[in-house]
C-alpha cells in the first residue's frame, strides 16, 4: 500500500516573503547596489524567484483564461440586477 503522509499546514517555503522586501531587492539589484546572489543571501529570497521577478516571468494572472472580456461579465452583470430588480423583487416581508 501506498504511504498516505500528510504536510501540516504552513510548512511550504512558498511565497513566505514580502511584497515590500521583493520591491527592495529587485531596486538593489536594478540599481546594480547587489548583485542577485548577494540580495538572494541578504534578503532570503529564492535566486531564482529573483530572476523570474527580473525578467517579468510571475506576470500571468493565475487560473485558465476568462471567456468573456471585463466588460461582458459587467453587462452580464447589470443585466441580472435589472432582472432581478423586475421579476424577483425582494421583499422584507417575506
């Protein structure tokens, strides 16, 4: 059988650092102040997540691609208010 081991929550080292200090590291290094593995020891970030940030790799929203554009889910949207509003008003009485 296999082994059914469990990982307790808050153990992945997975984006534990802060936006601010991303910022400031990414400044350093831009600003030629540190090289990357020197900011990578300083600030304990990932070198690698340091190189993805510098060539602009983590800029993809997450998730599959929406269908519809913004402003059609918008309309979508105002359009089930309207109807809602004129079909199936709410009442407090009920």
């Amino acid at each position: 059988m296999p082994r059914n081991t469990r990982r307790e929550l808050g153990t992945r080292a997975y984006q534990n650092n802060k936006p601010e200090v991303l910022e400031a590291c990414l400044r350093g290094i831009q600003s030629k102040v540190m090289s990357q593995r020197k900011a990578s020891e300083h600030f304990k970030i990932p070198r690698s997540t340091i190189k993805n940030k510098l060539k602009k790799n983590h800029g993809n929203n997450i998730g599959h691609p929406t269908v519809f554009s913004r402003a059609e889910e918008l309309s979508f949207e105002q359009h089930c208010i309207h109807y809602q509003i004129l079909v199936f008003p709410w009442s407090l009485m009920t």
